[in-house]
C-alpha cells in the first residue's frame, strides 16, 4: 500500500495532523490500535490556541457545541473541618479574557468526543483520508511501515512517517533519540463525577496540604483530579471509598452528593504524572509529534494541547511541501525550529505549577498563598501568566515578574493594553517560518 504520509496513532495528535493533510489534498493512512472508543481518562482542556486550530480545521463549532465553556480559574484556599464547610482563606481568580484574542476562553471537551469530531471531518476527504481502525504499526521494515491488523501483516510506504502513538512510540524508538525523564512525588486521582448546574467554573481548592481540581464538563459532569502522595493508592483503597467521600466534601460541600455516584474503585483511575522531552522530533523522514515527543505535568492541562499544537505546524510544513513540489524530508526542520522551544517553555511552567502543589508545608503555602495574589494584583502577571497556558502567545517572566510575585518588590498599577500583549501573540510568519521562502530559493 503507498499513501505521502503514514500516521502511526489515531489519537487527537494523529487525527488533527490527518484532517489537515486530507483537507489539503495529502493522502494520509492513520493506523490506530484500538479498534473502538477507549474508556481511560485523558485531557480534556482545550485551551485558545487549540481552539483557534479546530477553527481553521472547520470543527470549531461542533466541539463548542460539546464542550462546557471555562472563562476563569479559581484558586480557592481553605481549612478543612470534619464533617463541615470549610474555611475560606483566600480566592484568587484568573482570567482567560486577559488574553487579547477572539479565542478567549478554554473548553472543557470529552476526549473521545474530540476525537470523533476529527474523525468525522477527516472522513469527509474520503479520497485523502485512510483510516485502519483496529491496526497496529509494529515498526519498520525495508523503509516501509510494517503493521498487523487481525493476523495479517501489512507493508505500507509513505514519503514522510509520522509517530503519534502517545507514550509508547515504536517511531521513536526507531529513531533512536535520547529522552529526558522526570518524576513527581506525587500522584493523582482522577474520575467524572455530576456536578449541580450552577457549578461552572474551573476551580482548584487547596489546604496546605491537599489539591482537588475540578474541571466542569457538559452535561452536568465534572472531572475532578485528588493529589495523593506518590504509591499510597493502595492504603486509599484500603480505606473505602467512604475516605473519598469525605474528602470531596470537605474540601468542596457542593459535590458532596455528586462524589456518592462513585460506587467503584474502578471508576477512578490513578495518573501517575511524569515528563519527558525527546532531543529530536525529526529524523531522516520520521517525525514525532504529541505525546511521543513529550509528555507534561497535567497540572497547566496542557498533553493534549501540545499534540494538536504539533500537528497544525507539521500539518501546515507537509502541505506546503506539496504545493511547493518541495520534498518533505527537506524541510522537516522547521517543525521542530518552531515546535521544540514552544514545548519546552510549556513544559517548564507545567512543572512550576506542578511545584507550586507538592510540598505539604504551611510554610510552602504561605509562599504560594502570596504569589497567587501577586498574580492577580499585578496585571502584567495575571497577562502572561493566561497568554502563556493559552498557547497563543509567549512572554516571558523576567527577575522583576518574580520579584514582585515573591513580594520583593510591590505590585504595578498599571494594566496591559491589547497593543502591547499582541507583540507577544504568535504571528503567522512565527507559525509557519517556511511560507516565506520562495520557490527555487529554499
Ligand atoms: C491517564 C492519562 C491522563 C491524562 N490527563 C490529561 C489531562 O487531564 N489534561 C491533558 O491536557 N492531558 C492529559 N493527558 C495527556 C493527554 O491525554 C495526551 O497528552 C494527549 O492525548 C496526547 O495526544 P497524542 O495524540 O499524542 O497521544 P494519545 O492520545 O496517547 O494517542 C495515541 C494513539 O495511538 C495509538 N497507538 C499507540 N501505539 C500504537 C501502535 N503501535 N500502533 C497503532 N496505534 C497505536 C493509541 O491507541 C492512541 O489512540 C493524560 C494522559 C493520560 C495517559
């Protein structure tokens, strides 16, 4: 079998990377494992740029139709007392609308639903889009990508082949890059839970040592996420699920009902955060995108983000080698110039943020207490703080930023305009640096 581009992975990286080969007439074959909907938990936060992305996909509307709007992040901070509503001890709430773009806010998606919307719009270019449900790519053979769908082994052969299998990568292992790994002292429990209708926001609620995100999704639902110290799963468990009970309500009294429809401990899986980063995303005619190039802390909900970020650079490099007649290997480069500074900026607030939870120290949230109100305090904080998640944009914190957050030096008065924060949005030349080479001169 021939096709350009062979995507190992049908998750959201593989099938946002196919939609826009096939909508721009490259003929993609995606081979994905699975030969239905998985039932694992997995990102669920859209943030803007993603958005801004399934735009230019055409499917924009469809996932808001199925997604639960997220316009804040509140960061509540609490005392926990038994069996009782807890003590407020300060709320600091950010704002997506501080980031000067029609994109501004994040959605709240099922994953298999995002899924499924690119799925659909890659199979309306049929004559591009090959999609093998149920085929499992082994690695490769002669040049060519060896895969087993039932008991039968296939041969495809593509100009460019494309890893996007997610943590396991026979790509790139065939690619032999050197990955960086990093661990975490703790864990996370994570399940989908009813919420009441008026529970909208995205809310992360904290003692000094306790984290509970919730993160309201469609239809009435919430996905919550409990910081638990890294291989105590098991005496949780121990414990009954009454110990969860308890603790949701004590930390949130209005999902106090809605924790009791966990009747299982099957219901809730355990995510064992780690990260890593791949030195290369591109050898020869291999690329990674997603998380087979890197995988992040999940506190800044950024995994699937990154994937689709991926895609949309790679997407638009592949496309306009075809349209050019330039070959693809070529200009591979590209991806990764754009791509890997992107992901390790990401990556690096991620394990702030991650930092920012796991020490269970009064001392510790005394710091964090004082840097979230510093965030909101200073607009210039708050701006790049929200630009930066949103993928839209980068600014960088400088000494002075963490000074004022560290309450070394006071807070500004003085609010970012529009102007100013767009000299930090991405710009098309900065997406896509290879549009403006000319033919014949690349
Ligand atoms: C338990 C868990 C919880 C997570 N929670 C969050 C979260 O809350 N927020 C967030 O933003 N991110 C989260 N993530 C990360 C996020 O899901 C990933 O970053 C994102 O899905 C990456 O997309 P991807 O397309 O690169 O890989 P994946 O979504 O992993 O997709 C890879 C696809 O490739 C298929 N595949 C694998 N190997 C092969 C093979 N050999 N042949 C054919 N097909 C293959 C898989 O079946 C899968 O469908 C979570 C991840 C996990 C595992």
């Amino acid at each position: 079998m021939k096709t350009d581009v062979f995507i190992a992975g049908g998750g959201v990286g593989g099938l946002a990377l196919a939609v826009k080969l096939a909508s721009r007439g490259v003929h993609v074959t995606v081979v994905e494992q699975l030969a239905k909907k998985s039932s694992a938990y997995k990102g669920e936060l859209l943030q803007p740029k993603t958005l801004a992305i399934l735009d230019t996909l055409n499917v924009l509307a469809e996932t808001e139709a199925n997604g639960h709007v997220i316009d804040q992040l509140r960061f509540l901070e609490v005392e926990r007392q038994a069996h009782d509503h807890p003590n407020e001890i300060q709320l600091t709430e950010l704002n997506y609308s501080r980031v000067a773009s029609k994109y501004d806010h994040s959605l709240m998606v099922p994953h298999e639903t995002t899924k499924d919307i690119l799925r659909e719009k890659g199979a309306a270019y049929a004559e591009h889009f090959n999609y093998l449900a149920g085929t499992r790519f082994l690695g490769f053979e002669n040049g060519m990508a060896k895969v087993r769908q039932k008991k039968s082994i296939q041969y495809i052969e593509a100009d460019v082949y494309v890893g996007a299998e997610g943590r396991s990568s026979p790509t790139r292992e065939a690619m032999n890059v050197r990955v960086k790994r990093r661990d975490y002292n703790h864990h996370f429990l994570t399940v989908t839970i009813p919420r009441p209708s008026d529970f909208t926001k995205g809310k992360m609620v904290t003692t000094a040592d306790q984290f509970l995100g919730l993160f309201p999704l469609p239809d009435q639902q919430v996905r919550t996420v409990y910081l638990i110290k890294a291989g105590t799963f098991k005496q949780i468990k121990e414990r009954g699920l009454p110990y969860l009970y308890q603790a949701y309500s004590e930390l949130e009294p209005e999902l106090s009902e809605g924790v009791r429809a966990i009747q299982d401990w099957k219901a809730v899986q355990l995510m064992i955060p780690f990260t890593y980063h791949v030195d290369s995303y591109y050898r020869g005619n291999l690329a990674l995108i997603g998380d087979a190039a890197h995988t992040v802390h999940p506190m800044a909900g950024e995994g699937m983000n990154l994937a689709i970020q991926d895609a949309d650079v790679l997407g638009e490099l592949l496309a306009w080698c075809r349209e050019q007649g330039e070959p693809f290997h070529k200009h591979l480069h590209y991806y990764e110039d754009v791509r890997k500074p992107r992901v390790e900026f990401l990556l690096n607030i991620s394990h702030l943020s991650a930092l920012v939870y796991s020490l269970p120290y009064q001392w510790w949230r005394n710091i964090r207490r004082r840097a979230m109100q510093r965030m909101y305090d200073d607009d210039e904080l708050h701006v790049k703080q929200m630009l930066n998640i949103s993928g839209l944009g980068k600014w960088n914190f400088t000494l002075v930023d963490r000074a004022i957050q560290g309450s070394i030096l006071p807070a500004r008065s003085k609010k970012v305009s529009d102007r100013k924060q767009q000299q930090f949005l991405f710009s098309e030349a900065e997406d896509y640096p290879w549009r403006t080479l000319q033919k014949g001169k690349v």
